[in-house]
C-alpha cells in the first residue's frame, strides 16, 4: 500500500484523467524520456548484418519456392545441413542430405541422455557422376517447394537431364521418398552416355536403435525392426525400405530412366507394411507421379483450410510461406489416410521441429514451454484441430507433472523445464541440478495459458470434458499449483512466489518474477471460470482463497516511473543486461490489463536493458507491444530485426542466436528454430492484425498489413466454429467473408463504436468496415452464463484504466465492475 502522503497525488491524478478524457498521463515521462530519446535513434540507425555466407534466392516471383544454384558448405565443401530445409509430416521427419531420419515420440536414452533416435535414412543420396570430369564440368541446381515440402536436385550434364525430387508424404504419413528421373539429350545418337551413382547409408549405421531382428526381403525390398537400446517406454519401429541402386548407366539410344524409392517407419508393423506396400503398388500401376499428386492434394487441402499472405511484399510474403510450411510439418497431418490409434498420443513440438533433435544436437528434440507460447499461437486460428492434437501430450503426461510437484511437497501439476516421451524432466542439469528446473514455474503457466487461448478460440466442449484431453481438470491442478506456491508476505500484505526462474536465465533464483506471477495470477482467475464452463460449482473447484491470492500477488510495480521490474531487488543500474522477452511479454502475448503508458515504459526501458546476443523471438514481442501502443517507427524496426540476423538463406532456416555470435557459432544455436518463427507469424497475426483472443470476444486493434505490404490476407481464420476469410488494406478498410457458419455459435460483428448497431455473419455475407483503424470485434451471443476471468492483481490507481488512452475500448472497465461487485472489501484488502 502506499502510504497516505501519496494518495491526494493519485487522487488529483485521476481528476485530471478524467478531465481529459480518461486519458491516463503518463506519471514516469520524466524518467522514460531520458531513454526514449536514444531508443528512438537507436531504431533509426542502420544496423550492419553478418550473414553466413552469400548465397541467395534466385526465384523472386513464385512466392513459395526458392531456387539456388549452390547448396551451404562447411569449409570442408562438404554441404552444411545446419542451413539445409527440412521435410516432415509431423510423423516422420529428416533434414535433406543430412545422415538421420526422426519418428515422432521414438527417443533413446535416459534422463539427461534422451534424444531422438536416430534412423539412417537409406534411400537418400545425392545425384553424382561416376566420371570426376563430367562432374566438374555439371551444372547444378536447387530449389525447394514450401507449399508441398518438396526438395529438387536438377543436375544437366552433356549426356543427360536429372531430376531429383525429396519428400515426406503428407496423405501416406509413413512414407519417405525419393524420386530420380533421368533424361537423356541428343537422344538420336547411339553413342555417348555416362554413369550417375548414389552412394547411401546402412540401415545399421545407428547406435540409437537395437535391432531385434536382421534386415530380411519383403518383396524384393527390405525391412527390419528394432527397439531403442534403453528407451525405456518408447516403442518399437519397424522400417521397410525399396533395395536401393547405386549406379544408373544411361547409355547408347536409351531415352530415360526413372527410379522411385520410398521407405516406410512406424511404431506398428502392420501400418509401416501396408502404406509400404500401397506405395509400391501404386508406383507400379499408376506411376510415382500419381503418388506425387496424392501427396500435393493432401498439402493443399492443409491449405486451403486456413493460411496468411501478404500482398505488395514478395520478401516478407515469402518468408512467411517457409515460415507456415515448417510450423505446420512439424505438427500432426491434418487428414492422414490411417491415423494413430487413439491410445497414442502426440508427443508434442520441440523447438526445432522432427527434423532434428539427436543425440549431439540442443534439446534431444525435447518439448518446452516454446510449443505452448511461441509456436501453437502461430496456427491457432487457422489449424484448431492440430493444436488440440498437440496439446494433448500436456493431458498424458498430467501424472508426471503430479508427481514433480510432490517431489518437492506442492500440491497440483508442474511440468518439467524439458520433457520427452514420459514427461519427467530430461534437461541436461536434471541430474546435477533437478532444481534448477523446478524453479522454472512458467512452464506450467504456459500450459495453462494454452489450454485458454484454445478453448477461447473455438470452445470446445470435447477437449473440456473428455478423457482423452481433460482441459479442465489440467487448469484446476495448475492453478491449485501457484495457489499452494503463493507465500504471504505480512510486511506487504501481498503473496510472493519465492525461488523461481523466469524466462530470462540472467537471473535464476528470484522472487516475484512479474511474468510467471502474471501468469499464475491468469492460470487462477482462468481456472474459475472453465470450472464452471465446464458444469462444475467453481467454487469448490476453485476457492475463494485462491482467487484472493491471484488478486493480491506481489507484482513488482514502480508506481514512479509507472513501469514493470522484472523480480524484487533489480537494479538495472547493477545488474545484468536481460537476456530476453521477459517481463515485455506481459503486454503481448498475455494481454495483460494495464494502462498504455506502462505498456510503453516498460517497452522503451527493456529495450535499453536487452542483450544484443538474445534468441530470435524476443523482437518480435517487441513488435507486437509498440504496434499496441502505436509507434511505428519502432514496430518497423523491431519487425525487420526479428528475421534479419535470425533467418538463413536461401531454404529460409532459421536459427536460435545470430549465427556468427559467439565462440562456436555452429553448435550455440539451436536450429531449425521455430519459436522464432512463431514469433514472426504471431507478429503478424497478433501485431499487425491486431488480433486479441479473449474469453468472451476476438478483438482487432487497429489491423493494418506488415510494413511495405499493401494488403494482409487471413484466409480461413476459424472462430467458434466459423470459418472466415479477412482481408486488411493499406488504406485501413477491412473486409470480412463468411465461408462457414457455426449454426450453433453464429457470430455478431460490432465496430469499437458504441453507437454502431452489431451485424450477424451469416453463411456467405461479405461486411466491409470502412474505418478499421478505430478497431471492432467479434463474438457470439450464445454466451455460458458463466462470470469472466477477472484477469485482476489488485494495483495502484491508474494502473488498469477504466477506458484506455488507446482508440480501442477494452474489457477493463467488465472485468473491474465484475471484480467489485463480486468480492467482498474485506477479501480484497484483508492483509491477515
């Protein structure tokens, strides 16, 4: 509480809040402005960028594909998969030219050692002439097709036309392929010709995985199973490969040579056999390109059920394609001829997708707090289904969660700082430091975090009740976890979470970390309310006493220059530097409600306070939080800075750090990174869309397209059930189509005008909002009944306005009423 010396100021404050149009001043402008300045130069200078090498995408008009006439080399000459694209359906995966194959949820290992085990990929090698003067004197080229995952080699030769295509099947999830066709030139002569050979791998050349039986024929071709060697629970694969040809002679007056290879990898023999065998018998009778068609029909239905482009900007348009397509491989096929059985249960997205996650590479393929917070939000609004695909490896490692609170006397789920097939913690410090990852609370918020941000997003009854994702029990034990973790302070009057780490690893054992106390503070009052969404007394589920704690936390607040700190006791002139978004990602992605100012100051101060060696996503908060507040200057310049240094031609790889920082740039970085490019696509959907998923609304705050782009296309965005298509212009008109209505859930659109009359979006109506600078948003009618989150910790006045300095209305003024009119003063402010 502050002490009464202070209250006449915030008092007098307030009068002139009002008097100007509840436009809250700004009580720290004379400490921000010291900085803000200097940031605002900062964000003017042109920055140099030290790039891996120089090569560069050759293709600038298809949108899609890009084309290289070199691959990236190490200094050897040897290729550098590290930049290599990779190709997966979410249950097969492989980095092109690189030496493994990953299936999802097959580790070896044990603890700390658990990585992805590792399956030689037999039927792939590049393209290569037996002659080393031929070789010398071919011409290569490279290309890679983002919208079907598609690797082409075209080597030309003096005698031949070789065209080699690389994919993972998206309708045949088991099938990996790899199609060479050969063409001879001057075909009229019966003389010349050469030798192309492939040398491959050994299906042996594995120390992951123990082979229970040795490779046998399967007509003609070959398979085998095995087991990793200590995978504990992780099962079995059996694998069935096409017997591979090493040398192809084209010769005399032959005209063309084709061969088609697939292999074939599941954790269930007779799944593995039959898209096996489906595929040979298609090759045979139909021809490969029949199987190629199939695999393109599959990627374009994923297409078409939902996408963003960006018009006017084939740079950035471009980067998001690449950016969508390996988000979305890494994740569950939308439609897979034969799925899972419902006993298996997606083992989650790491942080750099299936394509990687070795024994020597960062992670082991580990699933962390990235899938909850940076990558699921990217395809949220598009894909639902898949996320809820991916959330449910949370539902079937909630015992693990029981038992890592239990370990250390809490009450409730915590999730492990990295997670594998069982769900216990198998970060590399497990052993030495199993605390070190305990303290790391946010984990578990972000779990809960999601499991709101899906449910707000499509309210689906399903993934509240049913068995197979529990959502609503998984909130109630997460917010049973902080409300047990919540220590009162009687000096405060307030609940601190003591001993945690935050997402900035500079400081590892703090109290009151702001972001992890705000996303326990959501957890709570999200908990309440899906408590009752979910047909249960919410108050028993989720006592009172809990939700007084989630209203009182210490939230770390200097009222005088009215911005956040980051934990108790920082000093910004002592300290460290902040080694990324942390305490930034209260104003995006947690929405959290608070008056613009802050949001501001606390922009421009951690802007000074960043390390400039921090991961790839932490700009692209940046972008979203000075689009919200409106300074576009610096939401340009944190745009481009979000991809630049990140982002690998020609294949658009990106990597965690700027590669070149460091002393071994080569092995800091994790890489195929996508919590960097989620944070790019969120960037878009959430910056400059302006899109906020809330509870009992979809907001748009002033949507406009990507800097340089003259139009934003969000083609089959899906809410409650419907399925729209919104198109957001350069000259601040929206345009809203209605492909699908929800009869159960119809939508209602309403300008940010309170004078503007709502318009139902019927099945095929096409609304045009003039004027959407001002903002609007969407909802439906068909309400619950239920009483919002009240989304509160209990602040200085001013803190969470009433009506915000933005143009935008907000829900502060619902969510205040609510909190006041519900609550008893002696629970809010009882300090015993």
């Amino acid at each position: 509480m502050k002490s009464s010396r202070m209250r006449p100021i915030l008092f007098l404050v307030a009068i002139l809040a009002i008097a100007e149009g509840f436009q809250f001043p700004d009580i720290g402008d004379f400490f921000s402005n010291l900085h803000r300045e200097n940031a605002e130069k900062k964000a003017e200078e042109p920055r140099s960028r030290s790039k891996r090498g120089t090569i560069g995408d050759e293709n600038s008009a298809d949108p899609w594909e890009v084309i290289s006439s070199s691959l990236p080399t190490k200094s050897d000459k040897s290729v550098n998969t590290r930049y290599m694209p990779t190709i997966s359906n979410g249950h097969i995966a492989t980095t092109v030219y690189g030496d493994s194959i990953y299936m999802e949820g097959l580790y070896s290992g044990e603890r700390k050692q658990t990585h992805r085990a590792r399956i030689p990929p037999t039927i792939m090698a590049r393209v290569n002439l037996s002659d080393p003067e031929m070789e010398r004197q071919v011409r290569r080229k490279f290309s890679f097709d983002s919208k079907y995952g598609i690797f082409y080699e075209n080597v030309t030769t003096d005698f031949a036309v070789i065209h080699q295509k690389i994919y993972m099947h998206q309708k045949l999830i088991r099938l990996f392929v790899v199609d060479m066709y050969a063409e001879k030139r001057n075909i009229g002569s019966s003389v010349g010709g050469g030798v192309i050979q492939r040398k491959y791998r050994k299906i042996n050349e594995t120390k992951d995985i123990k082979f229970l039986t040795e490779a046998r024929s399967h007509n003609a071709n070959w398979e085998i199973k095995g087991r990793p060697g200590d995978a504990g629970l992780s099962d079995e694969v059996s694998i069935f490969w096409s017997d591979p040809v090493t040398q192809y002679a084209i010769r005399g007056t032959q005209k063309e040579y084709r061969d088609t290879m697939v292999m074939s990898i599941d954790r269930h023999e007779g799944n593995a056999r039959s898209e096996f065998d489906e595929a040979m018998l298609i090759i045979n009778t139909k021809g490969a390109d029949h199987l190629l068609k199939m695999h393109k029909d599959a990627w374009d239905a994923t297409w078409d059920e939902g996408r963003v482009e960006i018009m006017g900007n084939q740079q950035i348009n471009k980067i998001s394609n690449f950016a969508q397509y390996y988000l979305l491989s890494a994740m569950p096929a939308m439609d897979p001829k034969t799925g899972d059985q419902n006993d298996h249960i997606h083992t989650g997205t790491s942080r750099t997708g299936l394509a990687w996650g070795g024994a020597n590479d960062l992670h082991g393929g580990h699933v962390m707090w990235d899938s909850e917070i940076y990558i699921l939000p990217a395809v949220l609004l598009f894909h639902p289904v898949t996320v809820r695909e991916v959330l449910r490896f949370r539902t079937g490692t909630a015992d693990a969660a029981k038992i890592t609170a239990e370990r250390y006397g809490a009450e409730g789920y915590h999730y492990a700082w990295e997670s594998a097939l069982t769900g216990m913690d198998v970060s590399p410090n497990s052993d030495i430091c199993p605390v070190c990852s305990w303290r790391k609370y946010h984990v578990t918020g972000a779990v809960a975090w999601a499991i709101r941000q899906y449910y707000s997003a499509t309210m689906d009854d399903e993934y509240s009740k049913s068995l197979l994702y529990d959502g609503c029990d998984i909130s109630r034990e997460i917010a049973r976890f902080f409300a047990d973790r919540a220590v009162y302070d009687p000096s405060a009057g307030r609940y601190n979470l003591v001993n945690v780490t935050g997402p900035d690893e500079h400081y590892i054992n703090v109290n009151n970390n702001a972001y992890t106390m705000v996303l326990a503070s959501l957890a709570i009052h999200w908990a309440r309310y899906y408590s009752c969404i979910c047909n249960r007394n919410s108050r028993d589920e989720i006592p009172d006493d809990w939700v007084h704690k989630a209203t009182l936390f210490n939230l770390p607040f200097n009222n005088i220059q009215r911005l956040h700190y980051p934990h108790d006791g920082f000093d910004p002139e002592k300290d460290n530097k902040v080694k990324q978004a942390d305490t930034v990602m209260l104003t995006y992605p947690l929405n959290w409600n608070m008056s613009h100012d802050i949001m501001r100051n606390d922009l421009d101060f951690y802007e000074l306070l960043m390390d400039d060696d921090t991961p790839a996503m932490t700009w692209s908060w940046f972008t979203v939080g000075y689009k919200m507040v409106q300074e576009d200057l610096k939401m340009t310049s944190f745009f481009h800075r979000s991809y630049q240094d990140y982002m690998q031609d020609p294949f658009k790889i990106w990597t965690e750090y700027k590669e070149g920082v460091g002393s071994n740039p080569d092995t800091k970085s994790s890489v195929n990174f996508l919590p960097g490019m989620g944070g790019f696509m969120q960037s878009i959907i959430y910056g400059f869309a302006g899109i906020r998923v809330r509870p009992q609304m979809l907001e748009f705050h002033n949507p406009t397209p990507p800097p340089d782009s003259s139009e934003l296309r969000l083609w089959g965005l899906k809410y409650l059930g419907n399925k729209l298509n919104i198109f957001i212009e350069q000259t601040g008109s929206v345009t809203i189509e209605v492909v699908k209505e929800n009869a159960v859930r119809p939508l209602v659109l309403r300008y940010n005008d309170t004078s503007a009359m709502t318009k139902t979006l019927r099945q095929g109506a096409v609304e045009q909002i003039e004027k959407a600078q001002v903002g609007f948003y969407i909802f439906t009618e068909r309400i619950s009944g239920c009483e919002h989150p009240r989304d509160y910790i209990y602040m200085p006045w001013g803190y969470s306005p009433f009506i915000d300095a933005s143009p935008m209305l907000t829900p502060s003024l619902v969510v205040m009423n609510t909190l006041f009119s519900t609550c008893h003063e002696e629970v809010l402010f009882d300090r015993s």
